[in-house]
C-alpha cells in the first residue's frame, strides 16, 4: 500500500496475511519522499514473479523495484520515462504477461511549449526476471 502521513512524506508498506486471513501489522518497505522527492508520488503497484515490487511513479525514471532484499533501485535510469522535449510521464497502470514481460502505461504529459505529447503510450518492458 502506498500513502501519506499527516506530514506530507509519502511511503510505501507491506502487511503480511495472518493465520487467521486478517492483515498483519504494516512494514515500511520504501520512503518515497526520502528517495525521490517532496513531489513524487506511486501511482502503480504490482509484485514480480520473483517477489520484486515494482512501484510506477511520477518521476523521470517512473519505474522503482524493489527486491525481496529491500535494497531499491530505477529500473532501466534515462530509458523509460521522458520522450524528447517532454518532462516526466508518470506510471498509470502496470501489468505482468508471461516471461518476465511488464506492461505499463504512461501518461500524457504537456511539454514546457504548452504542446501535447503523445498520448497515453504502453510500453512492454523486459525485465530479466
């Protein structure tokens, strides 16, 4: 889950399924204000094959994973979030198919001209996973 505290930091939690199939208490498992920003928020979430979170977000490189590990890092840094011309297109939905393969779909932004960029594009990322 992903939200924010009465003070404006954004994070994202866990909470683990009990005996009883109630929600367990909640592990922090990402601070997204600290990592990335007083203006980034998660916008996605989903969970890869091999337990991997991958979090779609608002920022240039919209795509954070996660490991089982907690150690987090940009998937694939300058490559996914910002077409020539145009700021940051932030994660709208993200989906696994077969393989390894993640579907995301990125936003229609507006670039500093006032012009439109293309719209809503999905994307099929390779993960290696």
């Amino acid at each position: 889950i992903s939200g924010e505290l009465e003070d404006g930091t954004r994070k994202v939690w866990s909470f683990p399924i009990t005996a009883e199939k109630t929600l367990g208490d909640p592990t922090e498992i990402y601070n997204t204000t600290l990592a990335l920003g007083s203006d980034a928020f998660v916008s996605a979430i989903t969970v890869a094959p091999d337990g991997a979170v991958m979090l779609g977000t608002n920022q240039g490189d919209p795509i954070v994973a996660i490991e089982p590990s907690g150690s987090a890092s940009v998937l694939y840094p300058g490559i996914l979030g910002q077409p020539d011309g145009f700021g940051p297109t932030p994660v709208v939905a993200m989906a696994w198919a077969p393989g390894g393969q993640l579907y995301v779909s990125l936003a229609k932004v507006v670039a500093d001209d006032g012009s439109d960029a293309p719209n809503m594009r999905l994307i099929r990322v390779n993960t290696r996973r």
